[in-house]
C-alpha cells in the first residue's frame, strides 16, 4: 500500500477515495428508492467501511496491526462496492460509473491498477470452502462472492472454530487470515499441515500483512497461496480454482490408495491363512499372478484323508474329536506352506492343497511330493501325542495328481474362496481313494513332471469311478538320496 505521513489529508489516495465516495452518495442519494432491500444494504455497509477507514486515518499510525485493520477496511468498500455493481441494472449507469471510480480510487491505494467490478470466472468446479477470518464484513464478502461461483462456503471466526469445522465437513480449500485474536493464523496452518488427515487440504492465506519474510514463512510452513487484502475477486477465485485441481489430484490418488490397500487386504485375508508369507508378498508385488476371474493353468493336486476316521469318531467325545482334527489339521497346514503349497480346503478329516496356484513353479510337483513324505513323516509324532492324550492313532492316504484346472475366485458376491474347479480335481479324489493307509500314490503325469529322482515302490493300473479308462498309479517311497 503506498503510505505517507501525518494526517488522512496527506495521503492523496485517501483524498481520491472520500471524493469517489461523496460523487456516489450523491449519485445514489435521488436513486435510493430504486435500490433493492439488498443494494440498501450493500449501500449502508459500505458506508460503514468508509467510516472505519476515516477512523483509522485519524489514528495515523504505521504499526503492523493498523495497517492489516487499514487493508480490512479497503477490502470492505472495495468487496461492498463490487457486489453493489453487479446488481444494478442499464438504467443505474450513473451509480455505475460513481463505483467505478471509487473501485480505481481502491485500487491505486493498494497500488493495483486498472481494477474493475469483476467478473467471476466461468468453467470452476464447486468446491467445499473454508473462510477464516474474525472480521464479520470480510466473511460476508467471501461468502457471497464464493457462493455466487456455486461454491459451499463454511465460515470461521476463530482458529479453533475453523479447526473445528475441518474436523466436521469435507474441505477442498481454505481461506485463511494471518491476524486473528486468540489462535493466530500461522498456528491454524501450522495445525493444518501437522495433521495427517488435513494436510493435503490446500490453504489461501488472504492478509493485510504485506511483509515479505511473513509471506516466505507461510509458504514454507505449507501453504499453498498468498493473497493480499482487499482480494481481487477473480484472482481469488483463479487462486482457489487451482487449490481445487490440486485437491481432487490428491484425492483421485488417495482413493487408488485405498483401492490397493483393499485389495491387499483381499490377498492378505484370501490367501494369508493357507500360504507362505512369501506367496503372500509376491501376490502384493506381482498382483497380475492372480486372475480374480479364474484361469486356466497346470497345478499339482495333493489330496490327504484320516483312513477310517468315521469309524475312529463313534468311540469320541465331541472335545476329543475336535482335538484329534486340530492338532492333525494344524500340522499338516504348517508342512504344507512351508513347501510353498495352498491350503485349498478342509473336508472334514480331509485335506485339499495346491502346488501352482495363485503361484506357480517350475518345482511343483517335486514340492507336492515331498510335501506328501513329510507330512507322512510326521504322522508318527502325531500318533505318540495322540498316545499320550490317551486318543486312538491314525493312518493317512495321500494322492497327488497333476494336470489343467481352473482356478480362480469362486462363489458370489457375499461369499467367495479361492479354489480349482476341473476333471483333474475329480481324478485326485479318486486316487486319494485307492491310497492305502501311511502310502503316498501318484498319477503317470505327476511322475512324468518330477525332476530330482524318488524310489518309485508298486505301480497298478486302476480303474475308478467316473473314469472310462484305466488311470497308472506309482508308490512314492521316498527320495532318492545321491551317491
């Protein structure tokens, strides 16, 4: 603002403007019965700012303070003189023409030049805004010009009410005065940009303080723009229109945030029970390896059942029984992650698990079958714990088979599991069917897939159900040890 000393005479620009005022209340002194409710109102406030202008003149003093009070008053007529404008009609033009000069008269004490009434800029997306401010004109003047652009103005007179209201409504921009009593300004940004929830939110500091270290420290403390007062009301919706982009680029990138943590979560509650954390973390890091659709891949199949466990149930209690199949269940879960299979489901006693889905590799079938020896290893220790309990022991078949399944998601919207579906999952069972008690049999393919060597015991051709022809079945006894 250009100052000058001594009394409100000696500044020419406050001359300009009382001359500016006493041609428009002239002009409007006939005319007033033609104004609106409304205009009479803009006209009394307007008024009402010249006299807080003259008396802070009379003041003539040059702190910090006075000149940020000096700069509201400006900002009142100017914002008053501009809403005036735009309401009156072709047949007002003398008014016109008076608001016009004293909007010059404004300009040249806040050494801006050639300003206008404004026009609000066309093309802005509403937005949700937040005005800070303790003087009530300034908040009446940005809501008004706010709201004319289809924007939703929430106000705040305080610090704590605008920290309040970021708390309670959705908020694009704020609007924020430095000067305020009790919370300053610089705190309320301060408090801003320190909350994780609200620092994305992008902050307008519209102040009378014209202090170039101030300015710096608002714009290295976060926010995002710093307008003077009185505000050029088209600058400021420029200003607030590129707040708004800003904000919706954020929250289109955190809603894909969200959409990833979703479904990791999916994967994590999908997957995490039945496999390795490392399936886990390559699902994450590699997502394309799972079809949500189903897909059509090569797996190995290893089915397990309690032989004769039916039988072994008649003579249980209810805890006893839940107690053999935990502990059963529980164990062989372990040694199947820990050979980087999926749990794929318990069927009662029964066990399903997969070697090539959700991740596949080269070593499936090696991995089924040495899975298959362990899990028969540790049957033994089972059976001593079972002993020891004082429960029945227990003996396992084990049939793997591989081939094409189809595997995916599968279910409905309220209840889905990821699972295999095909003819190949049909022949597992029913070689699981032919496995004698503590045995582990084998299809010709997953034999044929097999890359380190085992010792291979009997080998039948079976026919089973739901199968026209003869299917090979091979005894896996163990790994074959080199040298």
């Amino acid at each position: 603002m250009k100052e000058a000393t001594g009394s409100s005479t000696a500044r020419p620009w406050a001359e300009h403007i009382f001359k500016a005022m006493t041609q428009l209340h002239g002009q409007c002194r006939d005319t007033r019965r033609q104004l609106s409710g409304e205009q009479q109102a803009d006209l009394d406030k307007l008024w009402s700012a010249r006299r807080t202008l003259e008396n802070l003149l009379a003041e003539d003093n040059d702190a910090g303070q006075w000149r940020h009070d000096l700069r509201n008053a400006l900002g009142a007529m100017r914002g008053y003189a501009e809403l005036l404008g735009e309401t009156l009609s072709d047949q007002q033009q003398a008014i016109q023409a008076a608001l016009q000069q004293l909007l010059k008269a404004i300009a040249a004490a806040t050494a801006e030049d050639g300003a206008t009434i404004s026009t609000p800029l066309r093309g802005i997306t509403p937005g949700s805004i937040l005005a800070v401010d303790d003087t009530a004109e300034n908040l009446e003047l940005l809501s008004r010009h706010l709201s004319q652009a289809g924007h939703q103005v929430y106000t705040a007179d305080s610090g704590d009410a605008a920290l309040d209201a970021l708390h309670q409504h959705s908020i694009d921009t704020v609007l924020l005065d430095l000067i305020m009593p009790g919370m300053s300004g610089s705190e309320v940004l301060h408090r801003i940009k320190t909350n994780e929830s609200l620092r994305a939110i992008p902050v307008i500091i519209i102040s009378g303080r014209q202090d170039m270290d101030g300015i710096i420290a608002c714009i290295e403390a976060g926010a995002d723009d710093y307008l003077l007062k009185p505000f050029n009301p088209v600058l400021l919706q420029a200003r607030i229109k590129a707040g708004l982009e800003r904000k919706r680029w954020h929250d289109r990138e955190e809603q894909d945030r969200r959409q990833l943590e979703r479904n990791e979560k999916f994967i994590r509650e999908t997957f995490g029970r039945f496999v390795s954390e490392e399936v886990v973390a390559n699902l994450l890091e590699q997502p394309e390896g799972l079809e949500l659709g189903g897909d059509l891949r090569e797996v190995t199949i290893l089915m397990a059942d309690i032989r004769k466990f039916s039988t072994i149930c008649e003579n249980l209690e209810p805890q006893h029984i839940t107690r053999l199949l935990n502990t059963y269940l529980g164990t062989m879960s372990d040694i199947i992650i820990g050979h980087q299979g999926t749990v794929d489901e318990f069927i009662g006693d029964g066990i399903l698990a997969l070697f090539g889905a959700p991740i596949a590799r080269e070593d499936d079938a090696d991995r089924a079958v040495l899975c298959a020896l362990h899990m028969q290893a540790a049957i033994e220790q089972i059976n001593r714990e079972y002993s020891a309990a004082g429960l029945p022991e227990i003996s396992m078949g084990i049939g793997i088979n591989t081939g094409t399944v189809v595997a995916g998601i599968i279910g409905s919207k309220k209840r889905s599991k990821y699972g295999i579906v095909g003819h190949n999952v049909n022949l597992t069972s029913r070689i699981e069917e032919c496995t004698p008690g503590g045995e582990i049999l084998v299809s010709k393919s997953t034999l044929d897939k097999l890359r380190d060597t085992y010792r291979v015991g009997r080998s039948e051709a079976v026919r089973v159900k739901g199968i026209h022809e003869e299917i090979q079945l091979y005894q896996i006894v163990g790994l074959e040890k080199p040298g």
